[in-house]
C-alpha cells in the first residue's frame, strides 16, 4: 500500500509531520519550531506521534569531529532496537539501510541531512541499520532506544561497502572505529547469519509491546 504523510494537530496546535522514507519502519519528522526573541520552543519527541509508538529504553548522545563515520549498526530481532535520532548541534548526513533478509527493499538506503536549524528527527523500526556521517566540524547526535545497548545482539556491516551504493560526502576522508573498520560486507552479514529476517521483523511490529504499524502503513 502506497505510503502517505500523517498529519495531526495537537492541543496546542502544533502540527507534527511524520513522512516516509520510503524503507518499510523508516519515516522522518519535521517539526514545527516557534522562535520569537528570546529564542526557540519545538516538540522533538512524542510518543504518539510516532507512526510506531516506542517503548523508551535508553538515550544516547554522541559528540563528534567532522568526518566521522558511525555505523552502519542494527540489532539481533527479537528483540531489535528502534531509534529515534536526531542532530542537537551541527550538521550529519544520516542513513538507514534495510539490512532485512526477505525484504523487497533489501539492501538499499535512504540518506537525509539532521542539522540544528530545521531539527528534524529519524525513526527507524527493529531491523533496519543506521549510519551517519558528520558534516560540519562538530556534531552532537542524541537518539532515543526501544530497548538497551546489549553488545552480544549488536552488529555491523561495513559502511564502504559498495554494494550498499551509499553515496557518503566526497572530499572529506571518513573517520572510522577499529570495530567498524572491521565489520563485514552486507554479502559477507548475510553468509555469517548476522542479518535479520523481515518475517522476524514484520512479526515484531504486530507482536504485543512491539511497534504496532498503524492500519495502512504495512
């Protein structure tokens, strides 16, 4: 079924827009930012503003220079981990990649831009991987989990990869971890069984406590 933006309009008549992107569990939030002199006021986060409402588990905040490449990461499902991200100060471009054996949009990914003027966020469901590349010369990332950091659950696949066609900036040498380096080629996750499975996956977001899909939006 074809994907369509949601709108809504809270109390206090602020609209809030969750779009997708256009990987099934991928949608991406533009908020509406009041300014006037003495500064800013936005909802980044609410829960039943979320395509797939979340259990809140663990925050993280990540601080780093420009060039960084963090990822591209994704959880063992069940149980998986769903985030939230968004970019607090400077500027990242940020990728989710469907790493979901059985999917119809296996392998590919969808890159947007977070920055600290526009404030818009990323939602990304169980089983989807996550990147992101800093653009300016700092940049604070903070994302919200569904469940805990559990490093046994954890996996990566290279973000280099060519297969994954991620077209990351030209001109600035990326900065890896050791770890990431490291990590495998989304054909060698697949050979090693590190990928999940979309039946997995899909079965996750219907299960009780999972993140429900909204009707329409399978």
């Amino acid at each position: 079924m074809r994907y369509r933006p949601w709108l809504e309009r809270s109390p206090c008549a602020m609209i809030r827009l969750m779009e997708p992107l256009g990987l099934n569990g991928a949608w991406l939030f533009t908020p509406r930012i009041h300014g006037d002199r003495r500064g800013a006021f936005l909802e980044w986060f609410r829960n039943d503003g979320l395509a797939h409402p979340m259990d809140v588990a663990q925050a993280n905040c990540s601080i780093s220079v420009k060039g960084t490449l963090r990822g591209v990461h994704f959880a063992d499902v069940p149980p998986g981990q769903a985030k939230y991200v968004t970019c607090v100060a400077g500027r990242v471009l940020d990728v989710v990649v469907d790493v979901r054996t059985g999917s119809p949009t296996f392998g590919r990914s969808v890159a947007v831009e977070l920055d600290d003027r526009e404030r818009r966020a990323v939602y990304l469901a169980e089983g989807l991987g996550h990147g992101f590349f800093v653009l300016s010369e700092s940049a604070t990332v903070i994302y919200l989990c569904s469940t805990p950091y559990a490093p046994r659950r954890e996996h990566g696949v290279h973000p280099l990869d060519p297969a994954l066609g991620i077209a990351w900036p030209a001109g600035i040498e990326p900065v890896l971890s050791d770890k990431d380096a490291a990590a495998p080629t989304l054909t060698e996750a697949a050979g090693q069984g590190l990928l999940p499975s979309y039946a997995d996956c899909l079965a996750r977001y219907e299960a009780p406590g999972g993140q429900q899909l909204r009707p329409g939006r399978r």
